[in-house]
C-alpha cells in the first residue's frame, strides 16, 4: 500500500476513534475487512497475499490499535492453518470472511462481560465522572440504571464535541441525571464526585494506560483527591509492548502572526500511570494491579 493511502487510513482511524471510541472503531474496521473481501476481484495467486498486506498496514496503524491487532494476529494464524493450495479464490474469501466474522464476536462478547462485570461498581446516589467514555462505559452507566435501576447521577467532562453529544443522548435516553462541564473545570465539581469510569484505547507492558487527551489530567485530580478511579477494558486492550512502542501520533503545527511565530506539538493520546488506578475491571471481574 501506497505512504499516502497509509497515512489517510491512519488519519481516518485516529477520527473514528475519537468519535465513536475504539470499541465501536474495531468493530467497523474489521466489518470493512470483510466487504474488501467480498469486493476483491483477484486471481487465487493474489489473494492470500492481499489479505495478509491489509492486515499488517492496519496493525501498523498510528497509534496502534491493540485490540485490533490482537485479533488480527488470530486472524493470519487461523488463515496459515485453514488454507489450502487447492482453495478457489471464492473458498479462499469464506474462510476470509467467517475467521473475520468470528473475531467481531469474540470482541462483542468480552465487551458484554466487561459491561455486566462493571455493574457491580455502581451504587444508589454514586456521582460518578466520566472523560471521552468508552463503549463500555456509556453501556455500563446505560444499563445499571435500565436494569437494576440504580439511581446516580454522572458529570460528563466536554472535552471532545461528538463524543460528549453521544454520551448525553444515551444518558437522556436512559434518563440519567447529568450535568456537562468543561474537563478544565473538574476541580469546581470534584467534591461532589466519589467515583470516576475510564476505558482505554490500551494497558501496556511497563504499565501505562493509553487513553483520549485530557484523561490524564482528570485521573490526576481524581487521585489526588480521593476519589477512586474504575479502569474498565478487556484483555484484547492489553499491549505486550511498553508505551514508547505505541505509536502515539505527533502532529506539529505552525502558528503565525504579525510579529510572532511559533509551532504547537499535539499528541493523540494521553499516557497515565497504572499506579492512579483504583479498580481494574476485565472481562473476568476485577483483577488485581499487581498482576495486570
């Protein structure tokens, strides 16, 4: 694949993730594997190799997406196995196709027991904090209150447009009471708080969290103040490599002005040290942090 179609794929990658959270990015992502898959028009000779070029420029992505690597790494392992020189290409796209289908699910299901594993840390009269939440943390607060009827209350920290107006919608729908304020001005709430929800993009080999911008931040003050900080994430989020290795994307942009120029050095990600987390949530209930 071209530099250019690379660095476009990633760029669309890192806005999907900021809009929609990784979750949801991984599940399309290996949803328009599929449908490239059916849409191929290739000799059995080329097919194979195709396949496995897409998946390794995916799990180059910038920042790299874990969970999607995790399954990736499933997938290439499965495909070496399964095919055969005798395979059409057509036999070639099902087993493709159905190994894909396969990992969407496995994804799906660590994500329902990550979520019914997390109703457990949540009380009547919690107020708890959310920043950028994840999939699973919107479903989490969704569903205590659709299914256990547990009354709290959520302060939802603005700090990314979109994904504030995706979590408001699904605490409205779910008639949650919530207040919005700007992440820069936790410290004017955080009294009242006496919890505070986190997913993560990834959990790294040297024990750092790679989350959205921002959280890092929030985390902080949590920490210093008291309040216990709840890491919710399956084990597909954790990386074997250490936060250095992860690919964060660097953006340089220039600034200029009559009589001043300068340049700003963004990030994607935040990277947040294990220690400031309180309860670590999986897919298999909580784990300690010692062993995570």
């Amino acid at each position: 694949m071209k530099i250019k179609n690379k660095e476009n794929m990633y760029r669309l990658f890192r806005e999907l993730s900021d809009v929609s959270g990784i979750a949801e990015m991984t599940v399309t992502c290996l949803n328009s594997f599929i449908e490239s898959i059916r849409q191929l028009k290739c000799s059995r000779e080329y097919c194979e190799k195709l396949y496995f070029e897409l998946s390794e420029t995916v799990r180059q992505a910038q920042p790299h997406i874990v969970p999607l690597m995790h399954l990736l790494d499933m997938f290439e392992k499965e495909m070496d196995v399964k095919l055969k020189s005798e395979m059409t290409v057509e036999e070639v796209g099902r087993v493709a196709i159905a190994s894909l289908q396969d990992k969407i699910a496995k994804f799906k299901n660590n994500m329902a027991r990550v979520t019914q594993n997390g109703l457990n840390y949540i009380d009547d009269y919690d107020v708890i904090i959310v920043h950028s939440p994840s999939a699973v943390v919107t479903n989490i607060l969704v569903q205590a209150k659709e299914k256990m009827g547990k009354q709290f209350s959520v302060i939802i920290l603005d700090h990314n447009p979109v994904r504030t107006r995706k979590t408001v919608q699904a605490l409205r729908d779910a008639r949650i009471d919530h207040i919005i304020a700007p992440a820069h001005n936790l410290s004017h709430y955080i009294e009242g708080a006496n919890k505070m929800f986190v997913g993560a993009l990834t959990i790294t080999a040297d024990r750092q969290i790679v989350a959205p911008t921002g959280t890092a931040g929030t985390v902080s003050l949590c920490h210093v103040n008291g309040i216990p900080v709840h890491l919710f994430a399956n084990s597909l989020h954790y990386s074997h490599r250490n936060a250095l290795d992860q690919e964060i994307y660097r953006s340089k942009e220039d600034t200029r002005s009559a009589n001043l120029d300068f340049s700003i050095i963004t990030h994607s990600h935040d990277l947040i040290s294990l220690d400031l987390i309180d309860h670590i949530i999986t897919e298999d209930g909580e784990t300690m942090k010692k062993s995570a």
